[in-house]
C-alpha cells in the first residue's frame, strides 16, 4: 500500500503516490514541525505551536521565549512558561508538545518521543523524533534543525 506524497502534488492520474513509507512519514512529521499552529482553517489545532512564536524574543538564559506582555489573542499565553531543551517526558517543554501533536496527526507512529536541545553557539534546536512504525514495528527516527532567530 502506498501512501499520499506530501506535500501534495497531482500527476495525469492524479495525486503522487509515496511507496517508501519511512520517508512517507518523514514528509509528514516534516509539515507539522514547520506548520504554524492555527494557520489551517480545517483544523486549526493542526502544526507545531513553537512556529508561531517565530518572531518572539527568545531568552537564552531561562530557555525560554521571552513574553513581552500585553494581550495574546492567539492563545499562546501559556508558551511562554515552556523550556525549549528538553524530552516530551517533561511536560513544561516544546517537545512534549511536538509529540502530542505528532501522536495525535501521525497514526503510523506509535511510541512517540521528542527531544529538543538548543546549542547556543550554533543558534540551532536539534529536534528529534523517535518511535515504532505501527504497521511494520520498526524503529523510527527523524531528526532535524531549527534555526534560531535572533
């Protein structure tokens, strides 16, 4: 069984079909990790939430993304308490909330685990995403960078 490309992309015969399902699911991991949270009219909850915190100062000392007060109609007030190194077995950090999104998107995936760390002389967050591809058993892994903003 093959899978839908994404992003997608439509052919003669219509929508491009993945038959690797490791990158199949990379693809997808890869488009909520870099998908704004409530930047989708069909479902808003969908993306990772630390993208639309992209233009927020971050604060190197604490870990954090600096709250510069006022009113947030985004929602986004409880943010700012989050660290932003850290496992998904922490609750008050960005990588339990990456894997909430990305179990909660990503049914192929069971078992999943988020670490992020921040490398403050690079000025990147390496993020890593392991866990079980339900269908087959096997081991996961998908690892990417984001660049910090300054």
């Amino acid at each position: 069984m093959s899978n839908l490309k994404i992003p997608l992309e439509i052919s003669g015969k219509g929508l491009l079909r993945e038959d690797n399902l490791k990158q199949s699911i990379d693809s997808s991991v890869n488009m909520i990790l870099t998908t704004h949270q409530y930047s989708t009219p069909a479902d808003p909850h969908y993306g990772f939430v630390f993208m639309n915190m992209r233009f927020e100062i971050f604060n190197e000392n604490e870990g954090v993304v600096y709250h510069q007060g006022g009113a947030d109609s985004r929602g986004l007030a409880n943010m700012y308490e989050k660290k932003i190194s850290g496992s998904s077995k922490n609750l008050n950090t960005f990588a339990a909330e990456l894997k909430d999104t990305i179990a909660t998107y990503e049914k192929r995936l069971s078992n999943v685990a988020v670490t992020m760390t921040y490398i403050r002389e690079e000025r990147l967050i390496y993020v890593t995403v392991k866990g079980v591809i339900a269908s087959i058993r096997k081991d996961y892994t998908y690892s990417t960078t984001i660049k910090v903003w300054k």
